[in-house]
C-alpha cells in the first residue's frame, strides 16, 4: 500500500511538468511579401505602365504597399525615393534605415508588423556590369539580414537580397557567386535553429536552366527549399524532369525560400501576385510583387537572445553628403567602363548570329 501511494504522490508531482506542446498554444499564419519598386531616378522616369516622377510613385507604392495583409515586406532598389515610399508605410512600425541613393545605397529595405533585431547589410563580392551587364556594379548590391520576433519566445531569420541581373555569361557567374556567397553566410552565421525565409529578386528562374544554378550553388548546401515549387511544381527543381511544369507562370525572377527550424516549422501555403495598382489600373514597378504565405508553428519556446540590437534612424543628412562622393566614384567607373564596349559589341553579334547570347 505504502508502495502504490509513492507511485500515486509520484505521479500527481509530475503532473505540472507534463510536457504540453508549444504549438497547440500558438502559431499562425505568416505572409512575406517582396516587391521591386523601381526606385531608380531615370530621364523620363517611365516605370510600369506610367510616366511618374521618382518621388511621387515612391508615394504612391508606399500608399498600396501600406494596405496589403502582409506581415514583413521586403523592397529592392528602394533608393532615392525612400523618404517618400516609407512615410506612407504607417501600418509597419518596424523598419530598416535606408543606406542612401542610387550612388551609394544597397535599394534593399525591410518594413515589419513584428519587432525586427539585429539588422545586418552584406554585399555581393561580385557583382559585374558598369556599362554592360545591367550595370549592377553602379550599386551597392546585396541582402539585408533581420530577426523577426513574431510572439513571445518565436524568432526566425529573414533575408532580403537583390542579386546580379542579365543573362550574358559573366553576369550567370556573377550571381552564381551571390549564391555561394550567401550560403556560406548562412551556414556561419545562422546555425542556430530557427526557421529562415529569403525573398526578393533572385534573377533567376528555373526554367532558364543557366549555370548561375540555384539548387547547388544556394538550396542544397543551406537545405532552403522554393515556395513555387514545393507547392506548385511537387517539389521539382530540375527542368529535365517530365513532370517539371515549364509553363506555370509561378517560376519567376522574384522567389521565396524557406526552411524550418527545431524551435518553428514553416509550411508553405501559397505563392500569389497581388494586385497593386492606382485607382486607374496604374502600375508603377517593372517587377509584379510577390506574396507568400506560411503557415508557422512554434514546436519548442526560445528564451529571448542575448544582444538584441533594434534598428536605428538613417542620417538623412548625412547620406545626402555621402552621395556626392559616391557619385563621383561612379562616374569614374562609367568612364572605366568603356573597356566593356568591346564585350558588348561581342554579346551583339552573338544575339544577331544565334538569336541568343553565349
């Protein structure tokens, strides 16, 4: 008797420790939303559908970015306009400060319902093109790294990235880098169990099948997986495949990769365009925005990390001083840039002779 009362008294101790899942407590859903928003002062300014000057569609985009449902919004070539497209971003309270204009700015900015930490701006190693190339090198560009906290004790890593762009084969090697660029990042810097997501504008599709290659250079050393194909295309990355759905409209430049963590997992649960146009059908970006919506759930709790740095203000003044003499570097690698004519006249008798470049 003395023995069944021990192992009764035993029990009912136990009782308040009993495991009780995380998950059954909290989670949600979670929509990620990327978008180009065409930030690049230009002659003309012509972007989308409309000819609007650089400050007024920042205006604009700002206004229909501010109404969609999405909880993280992550922009590239968010340059000279930023002041404008940020001021009307009132529904997101967490943000990164702009690194500058088209001179000395990375474009890449972050606006956040939940609280953001730790903000770290990286670039490229390689990026090419000054006068060729879709002239990435007359910026600074790159990814943005933020902790998202999304409840009490849930925190997952984001990346925002803009990579090199073109298809000629020294712009493919450029952003072949990129990739490998950014998985050693992740595989130094983000071994810490939490979930990742990466969005924006990768320049790459599947379908192109170029050997800047995506599935070796980034998804498979980090274990990312694509949004679009995990749950439009069954999982298929390789175009070889007959099941690879070559014509879904999904497979585009601007991407989402995930992965889960032992404290969250991420379920994909769409990939969709939303419509972000003026009362009039306007269209003020080159670029569709690009929404994806996963479904979160916290499967072990997190203690808060040691070290939470918040972002901080830009000094708008003194960017504004650092552009003049970026300006002139930039100057001085158009003139640099006329070594690349050459280059360019090859790639054009290339396109005349094949009908597309080597």
């Amino acid at each position: 008797m003395k023995k069944f009362l021990c192992i009764v008294l035993s029990a009912l101790m136990l009782l308040p420790f009993a495991p009780v899942s995380f998950a059954s407590q909290s989670g949600g859903t979670l929509k990620m939303l990327a978008y180009n928003v065409s930030g690049i002062p230009l002659v003309g300014d012509f972007q989308g559908s409309t000819v609007t000057a650089t400050n007024d569609r920042a205006a604009k985009i700002g206004k229909l970015l501010n109404t969609t449902s999405a909880d993280f919004i992550g922009v590239e070539e968010d340059f000279n306009g930023h002041k404008y497209l940020a001021g009307q971003m009132t529904s997101y309270p967490y943000r990164s400060p702009n690194s500058g204009g088209v001179a000395q700015g990375q474009g890449l900015n972050i606006f956040s319902k939940h609280k953001l930490y730790n903000l770290d701006r990286v670039k490229w190693n390689f990026e090419y093109g000054n006068l060729s190339g879709s002239t990435d090198a007359l910026s600074n560009k790159g990814f943005i790294y933020s902790l998202m906290e999304l409840e009490d004790g849930v925190y997952i890593n984001v990346i925002t990235l803009h990579c090199d762009a073109g298809y000629e084969p020294i712009s493919v090697m450029a952003r072949r880098d990129n990739f490998r660029q950014l998985a050693e990042y992740i595989n130094k810097n983000l071994d810490d169990g939490r979930a990742l997501i990466v969005l924006g504008d990768f320049n790459f599709k599947f379908k192109r099948n170029l050997k800047d290659d995506i599935v070796t250079n980034l998804m498979e050393p980090t274990g990312l997986k694509d949004v679009w194909a995990e749950v439009y295309n069954g999982g298929l990355t390789d175009t070889s495949d007959p099941a690879f759905n070559l014509d879904d409209p999904g497979d585009d430049l601007d991407r989402v990769l995930y992965r889960s963590g032992r404290y969250t997992a991420l379920e994909p649960v769409s990939k969709t365009v939303p419509s972000l146009t003026g009362e009039n059908g306007e269209v003020y970006s080159d670029h569709d925005p690009m929404l994806a919506e996963f479904r979160y759930t916290p499967v072990a709790k997190e203690s808060a990390p040691a070290g939470l740095t918040e972002p901080g203000k830009e000094n708008e003044a003194l960017l504004n001083l650092k552009e003049i003499g970026w300006a002139a570097l930039r100057f001085v690698q158009l003139i640099i840039g006329l070594t690349e004519i050459p280059y360019l006249i090859a790639q054009g008798i290339e396109l005349l002779i094949n009908g597309k470049m080597a």
